[in-house]
C-alpha cells in the first residue's frame, strides 16, 4: 500500500512508519523541515520524507470544502506532477502519487499539560486536521486513519464522551466530523465555552458548582428530559456515520489511542519519569495513581494499526489499547519493582522490596484529572489481533536503555 503519514516525526509517527516498511508498504512522511527527529526519520530505509507544514492545511477547510478543490479536479491528469496547492508555496500534490491508499493523521500540536488546555491551538489543530480530511476525499485516498485519544471520553463513556480538556474536545470533535464524512457541524462538545485564561476557567467552575447546589426537582426532570434529547441525538448521529459509510468512498477509522510508551518517547512522561527515578535512587512524588489506567507498547501500537489498515475495516471507532486495564497505582510499583530486581542483577545491589521511595498523593492529578481508562478490548482482540510485548518485557527493555545511557 502507498501510506502518507502526517506527524511521522512523532513518537507514534516514528513507531508507525519503521512497522509498516517492515511489512513492505510504500510510505511518505510529512515532517517539519526544523524537526528534532529528522535525523532519526532519514536513518529509516525507504521512507520518502515531504517538508511541509501541517497548518497549510488549514486555509483549505472553508465551509466543509478545499477551497482549492475544482482546481485540483482541473489538473486531474497531472496531480502527481504539478504543485495543485501553490497558494502559500504549497506543493504536496507534486510530491505524493495520485494513488495513495492510505493517510495516518498523527500531526497534533499542544499535546502537554499546558497545551492541552489551550483551545486557541486547539481550534486550530481543529481546522489544520478538518482540511488534511478535505484533500485526502479529494485526492481519492481509500482510508483515513486518526490518531484519537481517550480524553476524547474524559469522564464519560464510548456512548456519552464527556471530554475535559480544550484537547479532548478538538480530538472528539474531528472524530465526528470525519466519521460524519466530513458533513458534521461545528460540534458542541468542542467548545461551547472558549476560556482565554485560568481564571476565567475557575471562575466558570465556581459558577457552575453555584447552579449545582441550586438544582430544583424542576431542574432534575429537565436533565432527564436532557437525556432522552441525547440518546436521540446519538441514534441520529449513528444514522449519519452509516449514511457516509455508504456514501463516501474514503473509510474513516477513529482511533481511540490509549497511554503508549516505550523508548523514545518524552522524557518527562510518567513511565520514563519513574523509569528514571529508580535507577537514581530518589524519591517521587505522585498523584494518588487511583485511577484505572491501560498501557501498551508502542511497537504493539503499531503492529495494531497496520493490523487495521491492512483488514480492510469500515469506518467507526477502535480503541487502541492492551488488554490489561488495572490501577494506575499497580502499574507504578511495579514498574518500580522491575527497577529494584534489574538493579539487583546488573550491579549486584540488594534492594528491600517492602520500602519504596514513591510517595502517592503528593502531587494533583494531570489536565484530564483522575479519569478512569476503560478501553473496549472488543475493537481489536475479537478481530484476531495479539499482542507481542508484555508490560514487562517493556519495562525492563527501558531500564536497559536508561541503564546505558547512564554508564
């Protein structure tokens, strides 16, 4: 298959694309000319690199249309050759084959704490990701694949997403409109409410725990009323997702991505965090970790997305996900377990397995808060996909590269 992928310099993006040209597969990536990771990217045989800035995309989103599109119809015979996108020096078209089977939306920006919570760069990721989906039905491409998050559901579940953050909103937000094909209107999970400050943020918070305590029985049959409005809205978006998968002829698969790590991701996430902390001896303060969590290995993130790509799926939503979901707390101690029990063996040292140096509840919880993961295992197991790499297994493997990093 001829395979673009958008963000391929990202930690999943990189993962993805050493996978699939494993398997053979044709494969562009879209990359920032200024990336930190090209290096890596140019080391991976076979991959054909494309400099181009996501946000071009972003002028070509107008009214649920490129705005370019009747031109790119025109120069239909010589797509592959001629620069259909030279507004803003914008030249994919001359770069990619007119035949391409199959784009992987990862490119995303703001995706730390900080700009998780930014809806400015969320609207924009909103937009950018909005006109990628618009050239890709116009180019002919048969499949396209996003690279979704579980704070799409926040506090709520697959049937009511109840996302928390300015990003879960964005994500859920283009989920609907591609699974919609691309027909959506402008969604109300994403955001009725757009703040442009913290305080403005705890000010509304403060307000709405205000009308809460003010709720009448009035109120509570309104929110009853409020959820049989919903259940219909949801019978008929599902109406207009089957509609479009009948209608158009590019597939939309949303995938649900749930916690991944393994090496080369950043360094400041949880898992290295803590990966490195043992190997030092210090201390960390946590959150309470109550939470349950699901990780998986990003080379079984990978394996699981060419699995999808490759089965010939419908549009709809996977869950990308391991099939052990537990407490966040399990997790971390025995991550913190491993360490003790490598240490032991590479260096000889006697570590007691009864003290710890982790201190829970110490630390609030993330921008999405103490959520509860709770994949569906049903999207990718009961198809006949197996994962390859244990937590364990990959605990340990980034105890080793820490390890050497450190001698």
């Amino acid at each position: 298959m001829k395979i673009l992928i958008s963000g391929v310099s990202s930690f999943l993006g990189i993962y993805t694309a050493k996978e699939l040209l494993s398997q053979g597969h044709q494969v562009y990536g879209i990359v920032r000319k200024e990336s930190k990771n090209r290096e890596k990217l140019e080391s991976l045989r076979g991959l054909q690199l494309i400099s181009v800035d996501m946000k071009a995309f972003s002028s070509y989103a107008e009214e649920g249309e490129l705005a370019l599109a009747e031109g790119i119809r025109k120069q239909k015979d010589s797509f592959s050759r001629e620069a259909a996108f030279s507004r803003n020096g914008f030249a994919l078209a001359s770069l990619v084959p007119n035949d391409l089977d199959a784009i992987i939306h990862f490119a995303w920006d703001g995706v730390g704490s900080k700009g998780r919570e930014n809806p400015e760069i969320q609207e924009q990721n909103l937009l950018m990701s909005k006109g990628f989906y618009q050239w890709g039905l116009q180019t002919g491409v048969k499949y396209f694949l996003f690279a979704g998050s579980q704070a799409e559901y926040g506090r709520g579940t697959r049937e009511n997403p109840e996302p928390v953050s300015a990003y879960g909103k964005a994500k859920l937000s283009f989920s609907r409109y591609g699974l919609s094909g691309g027909r959506a209107a402008e969604d109300s999970a994403f955001p009725k409410q757009c703040f442009r400050s913290f305080e403005d943020k705890e000010e509304a918070e403060l307000e709405k725990a205000k009308e809460t305590e003010q709720k009448t029985e009035q109120e509570t049959e309104q929110e009853t009323e409020q959820k049989t409005e919903q259940k219909t809205e949801q019978k008929a978006e599902q109406k207009a997702e089957q509609k479009a998968e009948q209608e158009n002829p590019m597939k939309f698969l949303d995938l649900r991505i749930f916690s991944v790590y393994g090496v080369g991701d950043h360094e400041t996430t949880l898992v290295h965090t803590l990966v490195q902390a043992v190997l030092a001896g210090l201390s960390m303060d946590l959150s309470p970790c109550s939470q349950m969590w699901n990780f998986m290995e990003a080379r079984d993130l990978a394996r699981a997305i060419a699995f999808l790509l490759e089965g010939g799926f419908g549009s709809g939503t996977y869950d990308i996900c391991s099939q052990d979901s537990r407490p966040l707390k399990d997790y971390v101690l025995e991550i913190e377990s491993l360490g003790k029990a490598f240490l032991e063996k590479k260096e000889g040292k006697t570590l007691s397995t009864s003290s710890s140096l982790l201190r829970f509840g110490e630390r609030a919880s993330n921008a999405e808060g103490p959520v509860d993961l709770k994949p569906s295992v049903k999207d990718l197991y009961d198809r006949g996909f197996l994962e390859k790499i244990s937590f364990q297994q990959g605990i340990e493997e980034l105890y080793q590269h820490f390890y050497q990093k450190r001698v």
